[in-house]
C-alpha cells in the first residue's frame, strides 16, 4: 500500500539536509516538486514551505521536498536564538502528512501528524514517546517563499551502511546494517523493538540480496505473511511491509521493520 508507513506509524505514536533559509518571496504556488536541471545526474527541486504555530505559542517555519509520497527538509523553532533547523523526513498522501524529526545520530525529537490541503496543514505536534507525554496543536499555512534543494535519489554504491531511528529510549526503535559481499550480493541484518513495557522484537537476518541498485524486495521464506520492500534514498532509507505481508504471528506482537531510518554510519 502507497501510503502503509503513514498509517502504521500513526497508529504505534497513538496506541532537509544541511541549513536552509528562506529565500526572496514567490508568487507560485504550486505543490508538486518543479525539477530544474543541473547537471545530467543531479537535479533541485522546488521545496513548499509552511509558517504556523505549535500549541498556539511556538512559532515555527516548515519546508520540505515531494519526490512521489516522501517528503524531506527541515523545521525551524523560531523562538529559539540560534533558529537552526532540524532534518524533517517523512510521508504525504491520500490528504495526510507525517513528518518526523531526525538527529544526525537517528534520534527522533518530535513528530508532525496531521491532514493537509492545498493551503493548511492541522494536527499535532507529538513528542518522541508519546505513551508519557501529551500532543500539542498543529496549524500552519503555506507560505510563497522560494526554496531549493538538491535530489534525494542515491548512488547505488552509497547505500551501504547502518540504518537507525529511535522514539525516545522508551519508544519504538530500530537499526539496521546493509552490507556489499562478493559475487554481487549483499547482506541485511535488521532489529526493532516495541516501546516499553513489553520489548517485542522484530528480527530479520537476509545473507543474499541480489544487488539491484537502490530499491529491494524480500518474502520471508518460511513465512506466508512476512515480507518487506526497501528503498534508499541519500542519508536514509524506508522500509514497509507489502499488503497483507506486515509478518504478524512471526514477529513479535505489534513489532515491525517498516519505518523510516537514518544513515549514522
């Protein structure tokens, strides 16, 4: 399903690249990504910028990419005195968003969540375990101010690495590491546990992934029900789990290794 990591990810909170300001305003208002060529191998796209508030007291200023449904750029605490924007990387589609906040080092620091139209987003901003904290408010409206940023398409012989996000140390967690082997293979080891109490685990163990450049897709053998699909993009990389193959009965209860991780290695 398109939009499967935004609904299962919604579901568990509730049970851009380097610096970027705003440049000179715009009167285009279009939403979808407008491409402007740069070189044969790497393109800019045209970010949609967003100004509003959080809990009605938070200013902030959001922007971001649309390559297909994943959404990359940056959020900006305009309260704070060093206004340094922090990564946002997430999803939009079928008339929602979510949008997560990133360290460096996979640490998520907060989440947007909320329905989206042409010219307003409403919904909430949630802390990393929401289990302990309550959600504030969301509203923002689109703002004409041109941004660019460069692709988020990835070399093939950059994906290599190790993957990682983290809701808080009491939230869900995963990691995993992606690695090349002789013969034109690659190796995949994969751990997520659920948030507390109840640490259940989703494990995944895959010796021999044919290379086949950015994107990949595994059927558990001994599972009927157990498959996943990986796209990498620059400095992170998305897992879901295909329709009807999200392994419940062979992870454990309400684990999963669909999300959206980080490269910290």
């Amino acid at each position: 399903m398109k939009y499967t990591t935004i609904l299962v990810l919604a579901l568990l909170l509730f049970s851009c690249g380097g610096e970027q300001k705003p440049a000179s305003a715009s009167t285009d208002t279009d939403t979808t990504a407008v491409k402007t060529p740069l070189t044969k191998v790497e393109e800019v796209y045209k970010n949609v910028c967003w100004l509003g508030h959080i809990d009605n007291r938070i200013p902030i200023f959001v922007h971001y990419q649309l390559q297909e449904e994943i959404a990359v750029g940056s959020i900006t605490y305009l309260n704070t005195d060093a206004r340094k924007p922090i990564r946002l990387i997430g999803e939009i589609g079928a008339g929602l968003v979510f949008l997560t906040e990133y360290d460096k080092a996979g640490n998520i620091t907060g989440t947007l969540l909320g329905k989206i139209n042409e010219q307003r987003i409403e919904g909430s901003w949630n802390p990393p375990n929401t289990g302990s904290d309550e959600s504030l408010d969301l509203v923002l409206e689109r703002k004409d101010t041109t941004i660019l940023s460069n692709s988020i398409e990835v070399d093939p012989a950059d994906v290599f690495g190790t993957y990682s996000y983290q809701y808080g140390e009491a939230g869900y967690q995963g990691e995993f590491s992606f690695t090349k082997k002789e013969g034109g293979y690659a190796a995949l080891e994969l751990i997520s546990v659920t948030q507390e109490p109840a640490r259940n685990i989703a494990d995944l163990q895959i010796d021999s992934l044919r290379l086949s450049g950015t994107s990949y897709s595994y059927t558990v053998p001994e599972a009927e029900n157990c498959a996943i699909e990986l796209q990498f993009y620059k400095d992170f990389a998305r897992i879901v789990h295909p329709d009807g193959m999200s392994c419940m009965g062979y992870f454990g209860h309400n684990a999963t290794a669909a999300g959206i991780f980080v490269k910290v290695k």
